[in-house]
C-alpha cells in the first residue's frame, strides 16, 4: 500500500509497546495451526438483525459461502461488538473479524498491538481490481489505517461524514443559498429564533456529538490535524493556542446566544434529534446515519438535506471522511477466511445495496443516497479530509479528557477560557500518567 506516514503509527507505538510485547511473544500470528486454508470463520458484527445493513452484510454472506464453500458464523452482536471483543484478544474464544468505526476500532485493537495486517486481503484480485485499486487513495492520505510495518489493518466498506442536517420542504433557501462564513451562519440562528423557530437540536447527553461543535470549528481555524496535533503535545501547552480559544469561544457563544434546543443540557438522546425530524427545530449537526435513524419521526413531506459546516476566518474547508470496516484481531485462527469475506464484500453489488441502505459507499463508481447528495458533494469537492475527533484515538483521552470538558462548554459549566485552562492541565496529566 502507499499510504503516506502515520501519525497516529507513533502514538501506537508510545502507548501500545508494551501491548505489543506481549502480544508479539504470546502470538506469533493468526493461522489455522496447520498450514491448510480455513473452511470457516467467525464474525461478531456491529450491525444487529433486521437493520438495513444486516440485511445487506447477510446476503453478501449467503453468496460468499455458496461461491467459496468458506461456512460464516456471524454473530449480530451490535454496536458493543468491539467491547465485547476485546477481553478475547489474549485468548482464542473471539471472533476472526470484527467491524466497526475507526475512533471504536484503533483504541480497542490496534493501540494494544492486536490487530493484523491485512496485506492478504488488500492485494486479493476481485471485482473492480483489488482493494488498492478501489478504495480511493486520497482519503488514505487523512485517514492512517497503516501499521508500524507498512501493513493496513482496516478493510474500509463504508464512509461517514457529518453535516448540518436540515429539511429542504420547510428551508429551499438553505439548498440555494447555505451560509458560507460563521458570522453568516450565526446571521441564520438569529433568523430562525426571530420567526419562532428553534435554530439547533441537540442532546446533550452525547459527548461524542457535543464535540463535533469545537471540534469542526478549530479544524476550520487550524486545519486538518491540528486538533492532533494539540492533543499529543505531552506539555499541553499547545492548548493556549489563539485558535484554540477562539474556537472555544464560538461554541460558547452558541451556548450564550441560547440557540440550542431548551433543555439540551438535561435531554436523554435522541429525544431532540427525533423532536427535530418532527419540524421542532430547524438544524441538526449530525453524522451521515441521521436521516436512517430519523427517518420514521420525520414530519409529512420532510425532505434530509445537509449542508457544510460553514467557514471561520481560517479559512480551512475540508469535509470529514471516517470508515466503518474490518478488522481481524491478530489471534484469529482463521484470518484467511477472514480476509478472503472482507475483500469479497467490497464488490460493487454490495456497495450499492449499502447506498439503497442509506450508507455512503467506499467505492467512487457506486451512486450514494439521494438524501446525502450534499455530503457527497463536499466529499468530491473537497481539497483534504479530517476524520472526527481529527482522529484523536489515544486510548482513555476522548472520554475523560477532551469529551469530558467539552461537555462542560458545551453544557454552560465553564466558558472558553477556563475550557482551554482544563484542557491544557488535563492533557498534561494525561500523557504524564501514560509514563
């Protein structure tokens, strides 16, 4: 593969070493034991029985056993699949592959040295050429599912992105004429709560979406990386960077300006995001799953539209790009047959049953969801990607760092200054504590 130089290889390195010691003398590697081809495999899925891509994921496998004659288990554990695969890692009780998001995967799998490299799979010849030559090589350039030995870990079958959601019915000015800059977007809010509208939906209970404010906005001051780039500087004094308040300071004033829904700080999810399906609110800041996820509280003749995050005076305007995918954790006794279902499902068929489902395919040459025609198009026209969080995955620093004191400025607790003094002091505890 020609994937440019982790950035998040050294912090794999930093935290997981011991981790890969001791997988490196526990496991030399996933084989049958015997040097034959596996016949089976198990698969513990995110997706749970009866949702669009279960039924997609359990046809492709009824084909993959009628064609290679490879028996699947596949287990419809959810979204806690990943949790539950990871006290399996040290035994041989789990499953062979696993799926799931990147800022799941890396923290729970690779981090700790448990995950394969998946070379097999990624050069096997099928439909469309190999994986090298399907999955777009640009996203690669943001999005590292690279190992410290040149090996990818990560299948890639889907991509996830974010948007401001709106209903085009009830907003054609929004599809016309989408606010470009900040001081446009906070130009719209004021709009909205002037004809009686609730300007923004949001639970609060969610610190993973309640990030996506800061966020989205330092990205567009600073560019792609630079949240990284802050979060893995051991001193934390990159915190105090100008652009770090300043960003701060427009969720504040989010926060301050009341145009939130009344009672986000108290609301239990999705109570918000289906209210605002319902016409209660007029934006949804929100991944590429909520029109599936909205879709039956959804008023009559609502009609998902999205568009960009608006621009700061940075100036920065990449789009965000995640994978959902596989991962075949290291102690797998049939990886073969592993890898053999995860380059198999790339297949343009199954890539556009996915899109029928509402997900963003892989695969360039498959037509997306006419509901994520705005996100498709940010995709296509951006110049760089950023992935959530920026990619920050460093094991325990999301949910009790950075989501932990975002949500007090998200919530009203803190203002941006005393945002950016936590920061910095926790981060530095933080990698102090990682030794």
């Amino acid at each position: 593969m020609h994937i440019r130089p982790g950035r998040r290889a050294a912090a794999l390195a930093a935290i997981g070493a011991a981790s890969l010691v001791l997988a490196a003398c526990s496991d030399s590697g996933a084989d049958s034991g015997s040097g034959e081809e596996s016949t089976e495999f198990t698969y513990w899925s995110m997706w749970k029985e009866g949702e669009p891509m279960q039924v997609v994921m359990a046809q492709a496998i009824e084909d993959f056993e009628a064609e290679t004659g490879i028996t699947v288990d596949a287990q419809w554990q959810g979204r806690d699949n990943v949790q539950r695969t990871v006290p399996t890692l040290s035994t041989r009780t789990g499953p062979d592959l696993v799926d799931g998001s990147y800022v799941k995967l890396f923290p729970a799998i690779v981090a700790s040295g448990q995950a394969l490299g998946l070379d097999e799979a990624w050069t096997a010849e099928s439909e469309g050429g190999t994986l090298e030559e399907v999955v777009p090589a640009r996203y690669l350039e943001t999005i590292d599912i690279e190992l410290e030995d040149g090996q990818p870990w990560m299948v890639p079958y889907t991509i996830t992105s974010d948007a401001v959601w709106f209903d085009a019915a009830s907003h054609p000015d929004l599809v016309e004429s989408p606010p470009q800059t900040w001081d446009d977007f906070i130009g719209l809010l004021d709009s909205l709560e002037a004809d009686g509208q609730t300007p923004i939906a949001l639970d609060g209970d969610i610190p993973g979406y309640n990030a996506y404010w800061f966020t989205t906005l330092l990205l567009r001051n600073s560019g792609p990386g630079s949240l990284h780039a802050i979060a893995a500087d051991e001193t934390g004094e990159s915190w105090k960077d100008p652009a770090v308040l300043d960003a701060a300071e427009k969720v504040q004033q989010l926060v301050d300006g009341g145009y939130f829904v009344d009672g986000y700080d108290a609301s239990k999810f999705p109570t918000h995001q289906q209210e605002w399906a319902a016409g209660d609110a007029a934006l949804l800041f929100m991944g590429t799953w909520a029109p599936m996820e909205t879709q039956t509280y959804a008023s009559e003749g609502f009609d998902f539209a999205s568009m960009p995050f608006p621009l700061t005076s940075g100036d920065h305007n990449s789009a965000r790009a995640d994978f959902n995918g596989f991962v075949v954790p290291r102690n797998a006794d049939n990886a073969d047959a592993a890898q053999k279902f995860a380059a198999f499902y790339l297949q343009e068929k199954y890539q556009a049953l996915a899109a029928e489902g509402g997900q963003l395919p892989v695969r360039e040459d498959v037509e997306p969801p006419a509901e994520q025609a705005g996100v498709w198009a940010h995709l296509q026209e951006a110049d760089s990607f950023h992935q959530q969080n920026d990619g920050v995955a460093f094991p325990g620093y999301n949910d009790k760092v950075f989501w932990a004191i975002n949500d007090e400025l998200v919530l009203g607790k803190i203002d941006a200054q005393e945002f950016v003094d936590k920061m910095a002091a926790a981060t530095a505890e933080y990698w102090a504590e990682q030794g």
